[in-house]
C-alpha cells in the first residue's frame, strides 16, 4: 500500500497530464472547426439593394428581378408619355 | 396459526433493519426532490424508486435472478446503458454554436480543472480516519465535477462500481442543483460591467460543417485517445444521424423512445446500489462533499478562463458564458442566461453559452477518457 502522499504526488501528475491532454485535444479541434470553416462556411448573404433608389422595395415577397423589370416597365410608360 | 406466524416471518414489518429503513427514506427524499421540486425528475424518480425496491427486505429485486439485478448486470456493469444514453444526447444536441464559434472549446477545457483538482481532494481525504480511497475510487468520484451524468456511471462502473450508487446519485443531485450552485461563484469572479458585456450575433453554420463535425471529433479520439472512444463515439453516432438528416428515423428513435427506456432502466439499476450497507458509510458523505467542491472549482475555472478570454479579445467575451463549460447541458447554459439578464435585461447569452455548455460535455468525455486510460 503506496503511502497518501505518494498518492498525492501521483494524482498531481494525473491532473497536469489530464489538463494538458484536454487542452492539446480541444485546441486541435479548434483549428480542425477553422478550417472546415474555412472551407464549408456559408457565404456571408449579400443585403439585397433596392433596384431603384425611386421605388420603394420593401414587401419582401417580391423577387428582386421582377422588381427590376416592373421598374424598367414603368420608366419607359413614363418615358412615353 | 403455524400459517400465521410461517407468514408474518415473512412480512416486511418483522424483517425490517434501520438501515433498510433509512435508505427507503433517502428514496423518498429523492422522490419528493423529482415530484415536488422537480429537480432532475426524469432520473431521480426512477433512481428514488429504485431505492426503495432495492431495501425491501424478501423483495429480492436485487438478488440474482431479481429484476433490478438484471438492469445492473446487464446495463450498467457493461456500460451499455450510459453509452445508449450518450447516443441519444448526440442526437440531441446541436453543435451550431460551438462550430459558429470554435474558441469556446478552450472554455469546455477549462472548467474540466474541477475533475482534477478534485481528485488530489478524494486522494487528500484518506489523511482523515475512516476514509480509503484507492486511485481509481478518487478518479470516478472526481468526474462528479464534469457535470455530466451518463460519463460519471460509465467512468464509476470501470473504475469503482462500489461507489457507483453514491456517485451517480451526488452526480445528478449536483446537476439539479446548477441554478443554486453556480450564480454566486458566477458573481464571485466577475463583476457588474463584465456581466453587462454584450456578444455578437453568432454566424450561420451550413449543413456539411455540421456532418464533418461530429466525424472530426471522432477521428481526433481514435488519433489521441481511444480509451474514450465509446463514450465520444457513441455520441458522434447519435450526432451524425442527426445532422445527416437522411436517417431521422433512427435520430428520432437514439432522442426519445430509445433514451426514455434506456433511462427509466439506468435510473432503476442505479437506484438499486442504493442498498442500506453499500451507502450507509462515512465514504458516502466523502463523496457528496468532494462532489461539491468539483463543482464548485470546474465553474470558478470556467469563469477565469472566460475573463481571461475576454480580456485578451478586448471585451468582446461576456466571462458568466464560462460557468456553461461545466457540461449539465442545457441547465447551466439556462443559468448563465438568466444571471446575465439580471445584469442587463435585454441580453440574451442562451445561444453563447451553449457552445462552452456542449464542448463540455466533450471535455469531460476526455477527461474521462484521460482517466480510464491512467487509472483502468
């Protein structure tokens, strides 16, 4: 039967071990997450402008193509008449 | 009157031991905790009743050939029932937060300092008369401080399966007690302006970081630390069934049906080491204190390591996100939300505090795995 403090010396050197062990596996794993990031990660969405800074787009409902042509549709009506 | 007295020799009331009687009250205990204040209900109803089962004098549940000797022998003396446990967890949870913010795991590091500092403390407690504890008895009592449940069964039915039943217990009555434990420690090491600190929104994650993910953490454990390899493997299962979305059959299956069963057997198994001469010694009252401590230290390192993260970043890093490092998930990520709304009323760190929260329970999968690998 090992004496306490023999135990005591063991156990600190579980703990340093065990700490570090956990550290060195999770930093990895960081960088292992960063760089699939790197590779995976979604494209940031680009905020979709306003077509026309004269007409109001804010129903988000409405494709922004569409817009652009009822807009294109309607500059020319105006330029008609 | 042969027939009489052939049937009061076998009656509970004449076979009764104080001891016996005790336990049953220590069952009753739990199970006014599970109904009446609902701490942790879905297991220490089971375990309470389990208790009770187990101290019944004749009953012969936990003897071989009983019931509750079968749900010991074949559940937790193999791990089987804390590793099905461990998939339906993986099943559950959603490592979108850790991924949209990978530094969070040095968090679910640190606060796993709990499980190592407790283990010089079990090791320490021998110097007091009456208490002997083994190597292996202070590593699976240490692992109380990882917070996390299905680890403490599999890691005290390796190392120290006559603890089991006072581990498991102090292990589940310590994760429902989280919102009592951890806000002053959380207050203790930081102070209002930190508490204030808001965080940025976090980013989208797409589906494949989430598939590669629990794939990732797997390869890294064969590479490193197979010893923990059927804790985190089982886990990266249920996480990929989930993620994959090409089976959520099975997901649905590892996160409800399978863990409810699963759970209902481990808590009877576990309530069942609740017998008179197994829990009734001073080893027992050892346990639940150094259980304490091991929570108590693990949400202290968390916290410093969140402060000194957040001084490093330049005040972007709220330091209370630290205490979710202890796994308890999603408890602790709740009391963290919820100290932090007493702080500033409009700031929401649920969602930040998830990540430390689930790379928690990584944490303390390793360190598990560190000590079965030392100690086993």
């Amino acid at each position: 039967m090992e004496s306490i403090s023999e135990q005591i010396v063991e156990s600190f050197g579980i703990m340093l071990l065990g700490m570090s062990l956990v550290f060195v596996f999770l930093t990895v794993l960081i960088l292992g997450v960063k760089l699939v990031a790197w590779k995976f990660a979604p494209l940031p969405v680009a905020p979709t402008k306003p077509v026309n800074s004269g007409v109001s787009v804010q129903s988000q409902g409405i494709d922004p193509k569409m817009v652009a042509v009822i807009t294109a549709a309607i500059e020319q009506y105006r330029a008609k008449a | 009157m042969e027939g009489l007295i052939a049937f009061w020799s076998e009656s509970g009331i004449a076979n009764f031991t104080g001891g016996q009687l005790l336990m049953m009250g220590v069952g009753a205990l739990l199970l006014y905790l599970a109904i009446v204040k609902k701490f942790e209900p879905l297991l220490l109803l089971p375990i309470g009743f389990g208790a009770i089962l187990a101290n019944i004098p004749n009953g012969g549940f936990t003897d071989e050939g009983g019931l509750l000797y079968f749900a010991y022998h074949v559940g937790i003396e193999t791990g089987i029932f804390p590793l099905l446990i461990f998939m339906g967890v993986g099943a559950m949870t959603d490592f979108g937060a850790l991924i949209a913010n990978p530094k969070m795991l040095l968090l679910g590091a640190a606060a796993q300092f709990g499980i190592f500092a407790t283990l010089i403390g079990a090791v320490a407690l021998n110097f007091v008369p009456g208490f002997d504890f083994s190597m292996k008895d202070a590593g699976a009592i240490a692992i109380i401080g990882g917070a996390d449940g299905p680890t403490a069964i599999f890691l005290a039915s390796k190392l120290a399966p006559d603890l089991l039943g006072a581990i498991a217990v102090a292990a589940y009555s310590y994760m429902a007690l989280v919102p009592l434990i951890q806000p002053p420690i959380m207050r203790l090491f930081t102070t209002e302006a930190e508490r204030k600190i808001k965080m940025e929104q976090l980013r989208e994650v797409s589906k494949k970081e989430k598939i590669i993910f629990p794939l990732m953490v797997l390869g890294l454990t064969i590479l490193f630390l197979p010893a923990a390899t059927p804790l985190v493997g089982m886990f990266c299962l249920g996480n990929l069934m989930r993620e994959s979305g090409v089976v959520d059959r099975l997901s649905n299956t590892a996160q409800n049906e399978l863990i409810n069963i699963v759970t209902i057997f481990l808590g009877l198994a576990v309530g069942s080491k609740l017998s008179a001469d197994k829990f009734l010694q001073i080893e027992t009252l050892g346990i639940l204190l150094l259980g304490a401590v091991a929570f108590a230290i693990g949400t202290a390192t968390g916290v410093l390591m969140a402060k000194l993260m957040c001084k490093l970043s330049g005040g972007k890093i709220n330091p209370l996100i630290g205490a979710a490092g202890v796994s308890a998930v999603p408890m602790a990520a709740r009391v963290v939300n919820k100290v932090g709304l007493e702080s500033n009323q409009h700031n929401f760190l649920l969602m930040h505090a998830m990540g430390p929260n689930v790379a928690g329970v990584l944490g303390s999968a390793v360190a598990a795995g560190v000590l079965i690998a030392v100690l086993g």
